[in-house]
C-alpha cells in the first residue's frame, strides 16, 4: 500500500497501518514504534511509568496495560475531566522524551480544548459523570433483555420478521454498549460483545484510534475498510475506484459483523494470545436458542441470520453517523492552522437533527456526536449538561454548529467516496 502523505502538519505516517491486517494490535504495535515512549508512557515530552498504577487506576487495568510503551497525550487529556489525574502524574516521572511526538496536536491552556474542559467541569459539578446514569442503563439493559427475548422467539416460530427485529434490537444493544466501553470496566460494555464486536478491540479502533484521530491518516475506521471503501480524498483516487467503494459498500455491510468476529478470535489466539470470558459473550444468544429450537443446527441457522440483519443496520447506522460528507474533513483535505485537538474532531463530525434531541436515539444510533468525541468518558445522559458550555466555546473560537440531517448525511457518504479534490474544510473559527 502507497504511504499517503497526510494534509495535517506535522501527522506522520504510522508505522501500525498496513500491519497485522489492520488489527488493534498492529494498532499499537505501531504506535510503539513510533512514538517514542521507550517502553513507559508518554505523555507530551515526558515519560512516565505507571506499571504500579494499573491496580489502582479507576478506569480499570486494561486502559493503561493496553498502551504500555506509546504515546497516550490525546486518550490522558480526553479521558480526565478533573485535574487530579495530572496532579498525580509527577510521582510516576522517569525522565524526558528523546524524540519528538508524531502527533502535532496540542492542548494549550488559551486553546478550545482546555477552555471548553474548564467550563465541562462546572456544569457537570452536580453529577457523578464517572458512573453511568440510571437512565442509560434502564436503556441498555432493557435492549439487552429485548434482544434475549427476541432471539428466544426466534428460535421458536422461525419468522423472517421476528428474524428482523431481532437483528434490531440486537443493532441498539451493541451501539448503547459502546457508551460503556468508553467507560471504567463494567459488565455492560460486553452488551457490545454480543454482536461479534470486541469491546476490547473497539477499545483500541474506536476509543484510541478514531476517538483521538477522526477522518485522519491514524484513523482506523478509515483505514481498515480500504480498499474497498474509499473515504479520503486521494487526488489518485481513479473514477473506477470511486465506482468499486459505491458498488461493494452495501454488500459489504452484510458482513462487518463476520468480519470483525474472524478478526476478534485471530487477534486473540494469534495477537493477544489470550481469550477471555468476553469472548464466551456472543456464543450466549445461540446457545440460549439451542432450548428453544428444534435442533442446534437450527438454531445456528437463525443466529447467524439475525446476526446478518444485525451486520446491515449496524454498518449503515455508522456509516451515516457523523464523519463522511464533502463538507466535512477528510485527510487529504486544506487543514487549519489551529492544531487543537477539538477544532480537529469538530472539522471532522457533523451533529444531527432529531436523533441528538432523543436519549433513546442518542444510545441507539451514535448521537451527539461532537460531544460525544470531546468527552468520550461521560455518560450520554450527562451530555445535554455540557451543551451551553460547548455552544459557549464555539462562539468563542468561531466554530459554527449548524446540524445536518439524517438524510444529508446518508447521500453525503456517497458524495465523499466520489470526491478526490481536496477542499478548504474546517468549521470556520482561527484558522
């Protein structure tokens, strides 16, 4: 594959991209190649090591035993809204880093990110935003019983109907237990496991790489689609490559959820070298449906249909999330001279009409976006809370925060994958 050159300055290209079949573990294999972290934890210039802190550090040991030897600044900054987290890292100082980052985005004092994290911290002052709200686990976990009870009935009356809602209701699950994942260790976030999804490896392929780097060349739900789905706007991007992304991309959805099962179990036996009792999670549903069905096979059968219904909604659900529309940054694409880590998320995601005014929809179908990306550890509930703040920063630095609708984003992906012009693309704002 041809190394791209990224239009962010200062972003090179990483050396985890083309590795382990665009695994989360090739992910941060690379990363500790380029990073220069020397086997601790870097954060900006200065290395720290935190093998003694993994027992205690709240958000679980997997966080931090993960990205051992890479350059955690982005996850640190993003995953902390409170001070404390920095006033505790000079315990754990081991000395300077020798190498520059590979990452230019910064997080000054006087910059959008910071700002708006000052004002996060006062309107959340009321909530207990470490813990999920009882509204999202009503929410979840009322998904999660519909999808048992639903597969049940599968398994009974074989119905290409029930066959379909099962295959939804299964779709809000996953997508409401990635607002877990994003969390502290908690048994919901394996309501994602259900769908063949890791939450271990999304942890990495979503929290670390698309959450910190969206719509870039570090992006791996940019990455790992390619060739197949063309979302950059690559000046070589031939017309018939732009033809292949639009005629493969809806069969392709039929089988992301089977693709990223192959890709889960290879991680873990070959990668990982380890399986855990996550990994047990998705065989739960056919196994329920074994009672149920007049015999295993059958009941196989009608898993992995509903796992083929659930494939096809949840890839078109986030496909057209947020991220692929012409107006909206792609690397490729003019960048802003501005490398604050929140202007660079928010070039890179539009907001929606009617699913970002609904909890439900915002669970269900990756709502609030933006917020979402600049506080990827809050609850959704919670992130109503921070909407003045957000609105206030936004006016501040210029930023418009005009929503698109569902509709707009749906032809927009179809618009991207044709553009191979790069475009002047930020939300207005200091450029």
């Amino acid at each position: 594959m041809v190394e791209l050159k990224s239009s962010v300055p200062g972003l090179v290209y990483p050396s985890g991209r083309n590795a382990f079949l665009g695994t989360s573990f090739g992910f941060l294999e690379g990363r500790r190649k380029d990073d220069g972290a020397e086997g601790f934890w870097r954060i900006n210039d200065c290395l720290y090591d935190l093998e003694d802190f993994v027992k205690n550090h709240p958000g679980g040991t997997e966080w931090i035993t993960m990205t051992k030897g890479t350059d955690i600044t982005e996850a640190f900054e993003v995953h902390h809204l409170s001070d404390k987290a920095e006033r505790l890292l000079p315990k754990f100082f081991v000395r300077k880093a020798v190498t520059p980052r590979s990452i230019p985005f910064t997080f000054e004092p006087n910059g959008f990110y910071r700002k708006f994290k000052m004002r996060v911290r006062e309107a959340l002052k009321n909530v207990d935003y470490h813990k999920p709200s009882t509204r999202s686990k009503l929410i979840a976990d009322s998904l999660f019983l519909l999808t048992i009870l639903s597969a049940v009935t599968v398994a009974v009356f074989k119905s290409w109907p029930l066959i379909i809602i099962s295959g939804l209701f299964l779709t809000w699950t996953a997508v409401a237990g990635h607002n877990f994942f994003h969390m502290r260790d908690n048994f919901r976030m394996w309501y994602f496991d259900l769908s063949l999804m890791s939450s271990k490896e999304w942890r990495v392929s979503h929290g670390l790489s698309h959450h910190l780097y969206a719509n870039t060349l570090w992006d791996m739900e940019i990455y790992v689609i390619e060739p197949f789905i063309e979302f950059l706007p690559k000046t070589g991007k031939r017309t018939i490559h732009r033809l292949f992304s639009l005629v493969v991309h809806v069969p392709l959805y039929f089988f992301t959820l089977f693709g990223n099962g192959i890709k889960r179990y290879y991680s873990s036996y070959a990668l990982w070298k380890k399986f855990e009792v996550r990994d047990l999670v998705p065989f739960s549903i056919p196994v329920l449906m074994c009672f149920f069905a007049s015999s295993a096979f059958e009941a196989v059968k009608l898993w992995l249909c509903i796992i083929i219904v659930s494939s096809l909604v949840f890839s078109f659900i986030g496909f057209t999330a947020a991220h692929h529309h012409p107006e909206i940054f792609h690397d490729g694409d003019v960048y802003r001279k501005d490398l604050d880590w929140a202007l660079m998320q928010l070039d890179a995601v539009r907001d929606r009409n009617v699913v970002d005014d609904s909890l439900f929809l915002v669970l269900t179908y990756f709502g609030s976006h933006a917020l979402h990306h600049l506080l990827p550890t809050v609850d959704h509930a919670y992130l109503e809370l921070c909407i003045p703040a957000f609105n206030e920063t936004c006016r501040e630095f210029g930023v418009h925060t005009e929503r698109l609708s569902q509709w707009e984003l749906i032809k927009g992906q179809y618009k991207q994958m044709m553009r191979n012009e790069p475009r002047i693309n930020y939300r207005g704002g200091q450029n």
